[in-house]
C-alpha cells in the first residue's frame, strides 16, 4: 500500500501534468533565467499546482522547487520538485520532459515520482517498497561484465574539459554500446533493465533525485562520478545496475572539475 507521502506525490504530478498538457506544443513564450536555462508559464503553473497539493497534505514539510526556490529546507522532510526536466525538449515540442518529484528525510531521498506525462511514462518508488513503471514492478538488468554493457551519456560538458575525458573514451571502447537517451528516459530504462549504467556531468540534484530512489529500487546504484553520495550539492551522476558500478568508477578515474 503506498504511503500517505507517496499518494500525495502522485496527485500532485498528475495535477502538473494537467497543467503541462494544456500549454504543450503551443509556442509559448520563453524566458532566460539567470543560469541561462529556459523557463516557460508551463514550467511556474506546473509547479504551482504540484506546491499547493503536497502544502495542503503535508504543511511542515520543506519545499525546494525549480521554480520557487527553497522554502523551510532546514525541516527534517523536504520536497525537491522540477516541474518540467527537460524545458528545452518541451518548447521544442519533444516528448523528453518529465515532472520530477521527491522526498528526502535527514538528508537522504527516500522517495520518487518521474511523470513523462507526454510520453507516457509514469515511474516511481518509495524506500524498501520497490520501484515500478506504469503499474509494474521493474529491475535493473544482470549485466555482470563492461564488456556487455549498454552505457547511455547525458549532459557531458564539464566532463569533456576534465582531465576524464580521455578515460570516458577508453570506456566507450571497452563497452557494448552506447547511446545517448538523455533526461529520465535513460534512468527509466536503466531502472528497468534496458540498459546498464547512465553518465551525467552536469546536472541539478532536483534533476536526479527522484530518478536516484527509483535506480536503487529497482536493485541499482545512484551516486556521484566519484562514487559519493548524493546531496543537495551534487552535481554528478553515475547510476548503474550495481554490478557495473566499481567497474564503471576504476575506468573513470574521476576527479572532478571546477564546475562541480
């Protein structure tokens, strides 16, 4: 039976994709906000409506919105909400957006909700319950070897001026496949078996968070590219169906950049 929190998380992504699907693909105004990324009314009325679902569940919860800001983040549980992942995909009238939202409690995210509303995918987990995707359960694949691996790439651009760059490239040839999915799409196909790892250099926490509960659910890994754990800090992804984890670090070498 999903909790009281979860319930709420997914009422409150249905209510936002309510709001997407009547301004999608319908040459909406856009605005440069200060970190140069786009920003849509979609994108503020979408996180409006989530805000004032989970507010009126849950009043003494914090709320760290892509949109709003952060609001009473020093509360034991927080909200962590991207209305719309993916505004460059939306405004171009691509499917590759979601709705991300999760729960963290004492520092560590314990639940999420990925709503793909426009591609028709709905995915979600809470700690200890499993993960699933349009009402069925999903797991990570088995793949034991880098060898047999299916690797998809996101977001590379502080990676690609590191010093790892030249290690992602000995990876690649070490790797079955590699693709570049982007956005949730390659963390649902990850978390159900699709492929076997995701590498993001340049990302928000509120972009991965909810993606990181469903990974770990689904009987992956989520941490950083140098192997740490995710926090409101992080800007880093490497998720795995954990077998290829410890591989995937080794071949990396990570170190981070000035970026990150």
């Amino acid at each position: 039976m999903p909790s009281a929190e979860l319930q709420a998380a997914l009422e409150a992504a249905q209510a936002a994709a309510e709001v997407i699907g009547g301004f999608y693909q319908r040459n909406l105004a856009i605005h440069t906000k200060a970190d140069q990324t786009p920003v849509t009314e979609a994108d503020v009325r979408a996180e409006q409506a989530i805000h004032a679902v989970l507010s009126r569940r849950f009043p003494g919860y914090g709320f760290y919105g892509e949109e709003t800001g952060r609001h009473g983040v020093g509360a034991e549980s927080v909200w962590l909400v991207d209305p719309i992942d993916g505004t460059k995909s939306f405004v171009r009238e691509c499917p590759f957006f979601s709705t991300q939202i999760a729960l963290m409690r004492a520092g560590r995210f314990v639940l999420g909700v990925s709503s793909a509303s426009a591609y028709g995918e709905l995915a979600w987990a809470e700690e200890g319950s499993g993960a699933y995707l349009n009402d069925k359960p999903i797991r990570v694949s088995a793949t034991a070897e880098l060898s047999a691996g299916i690797l998809s790439t996101g977001n590379l651009r502080s990676l690609a001026r590191s010093p790892q760059w030249r290690n992602l490239g000995q990876l690649i040839g070490r790797i079955s496949r590699i693709r570049g999915y982007g956005d949730f799409l390659h963390y649902h196909l990850l978390s159900r078996g699709a492929l076997d790892a995701v590498i993001e250099s340049d990302v928000s926490i509120l972009d991965i968070a909810a993606l990181s509960v469903i990974v770990r659910e689904a009987g992956g890994a989520f941490t950083d590219l140098g192997g740490g754990q995710l926090t409101l800090a992080t800007t880093s992804a490497l998720a795995s169906n954990g077998r290829l984890h410890a591989p995937l670090m080794a071949a990396l070498a990570w170190g981070g950049t000035a970026e990150d």
